[in-house]
C-alpha cells in the first residue's frame, strides 16, 4: 500500500505582544459608566428634594425641548448665513475687479457683440496634484461617443474650456469640468438632448443651474443662468428652452456654464457638441 504523506499543521507562534484594547469600546464603557452615575445622582436628588429641584427640571426640560427643535434650524440659518456671507464677499471683490462694460458701437453685428462678451466662473480650487496635471477622480479625459448629435445649448465664444486652467478670478490653477461659454444676458439656452428635468437649484458657486437626465447615466447640466424656465420633472424635446443666460453665483459676466457626466463621471463636452470650434460654437 501506498503510505500518504503526513499532513502539515499550521504553526502558530506567540509573539508574547499583548494585543491592545479596542479604544472605542473604552470610550462606550466610560461612557455607560457616566450616564449610570447621572441616574443614580438624579435619584438622590428627587429623594432629597433639594429647593432647587423644581427649577432644575424645568431648566432642563426647557433645553431638552431647544435641543429637538430650535437647534437643527439654528444651524441651518447659521450655514446659509455663512453662504451668503462669502457669496456676498465674492460679488464685492467681482465688482471691484470687473471692468466697465463699453458701449457696443451702432450697426455692430450679433457676431461681434458676441466676440466681446468674456463671462466665465464657477470653482476656484487649487488642486496639489495640478503641478502633475492628475485628473480629479470625478472627471475623465477620454473621448466620449454618443448615438445622437449633441445640439450646443447656445452659440457663443468659449471663454474656458474643459481641463485645467487659471482661473478668471484668482488665477490659481483649477481643473475645470465644463464649458463657459459667454452670451448676452437673457439669451435662450436650449436642450442639447431630449431628457426629463432631474434638478432644478441655486448655488453659491454656480447660481441658478438645471440639470436634465437624458437616460442610461447621460446627464447635462447648464449653471449661472438668470432664469430657470423648465420645471422639475418636464420632459424636453432638443431644442426646447430651458434658461436664459445669466452671472448668478461666481462669475465676471454673462455666460453659461455647461457640463456633461456618465454615471457621475464628467466628460469634454467638446468631443461630442456639435459646431465646436477653436475659440466658439
């Protein structure tokens, strides 16, 4: 017969280091142990009745109730508070930096007005991966295809583009996920796909914005508008007004900021928009 072979046991070693205790469960009993003694301590007291006893119950009532109630809209007011307070600094130092717009000369084109419209904004963040030009984990180089023509949701110069660049405000380096594309203010800005109306908001950084689903993950997205037109839920055709052109939130003029995302991912829309050209649409 065939002897097999013996089998081999793992080998345990003991290192003779004392595992550490688990700091969170040292918290949770000392924590126990502190509201154990409260009880006991608020026992003591309703068996002696000291004067000030009544009080105390009622002071504490009164702030248990504050607490469940007052706080949490306190500490709304508080964050939109701080919200305003820093858009309004951000509008303050806008004004101070944004030159006086010059008359348009009589018999100029819609062209040439257009020219000389350079609105642009939105995020200004200064990545530390910027010196190595790392893409944000939110955004992708690669090219992206889709199975129907993007319609630009308006014509105008392209005042920033997507990637990095200096931003127009601060001029740090920040990584732009969008197109700004500068257009009269009020102008009509359309549908670049048929899609329902996901989100309609305000944002401190990209003002009045709309946000349309157009299905399997494909998102558009169109921020600083003066006027939200389309209301939530609408389903749009191509083409269909949604806003018109604005500089709510962060921005030196009239422009619209455009993004386009894949489940959650932003993309160039310049790959996909169609009439793009090299300083316009």
């Amino acid at each position: 017969m065939m002897e097999h072979p013996p089998r081999r046991r793992p080998q345990t070693r003991f290192t003779g280091k004392r595992e550490e205790g688990d700091p969170y469960l040292t918290v949770l009993i000392t924590q126990l142990l502190i509201c154990a003694l409260l009880i006991m301590m608020g026992y003591a007291l309703q068996d002696a009745n000291p004067p000030f006893y009544p009080s105390f119950c009622t002071g504490y009532g009164q702030l248990i109730s504050a607490r469940q109630v007052q706080l949490p809209e306190d500490a709304r007011q508080l964050r939109e508070q701080a919200a305003d307070m820093a858009a309004g600094w951000i509008t303050g130092l806008l004004e101070t930096q944004q030159p006086q717009q010059q008359d348009t000369p009589q018999g100029a084109t819609a062209k040439e007005e257009a020219s000389q419209l350079t609105g642009a904004g939105g995020w200004m963040g200064s990545p530390a991966d910027s010196s190595a030009r790392l893409l944000p984990d939110s955004c992708s180089a690669a090219p992206m295809i889709t199975n129907a023509g993007v319609h630009p949701p308006i014509s105008g110069k392209v005042t920033s583009p997507y990637g990095y660049r200096s931003h127009p405000i601060t001029g740090e380096t920040d990584f732009h996920r969008g197109l700004d594309i500068a257009a009269a203010q009020g102008s009509d800005i359309r549908a670049a796909l048929p899609g329902r109306v996901s989100q309609v908001g305000e944002s401190a950084i990209y003002g009045n914005y709309i946000t349309l689903d157009h299905g399997n993950g494909l998102t558009t997205t169109y921020c600083h508008c003066e006027q939200i037109i389309a209301q939530q839920g609408a389903n749009l055709r191509q083409g269909e007004l949604v806003a018109t052109v604005g500089s709510t939130g962060i921005s030196t003029g009239p422009h619209v900021h455009f993004e386009i995302a894949k489940n959650g991912k932003y993309y160039n829309p310049a790959w996909v928009i169609d009439g793009m050209g090299t300083n316009g649409i």
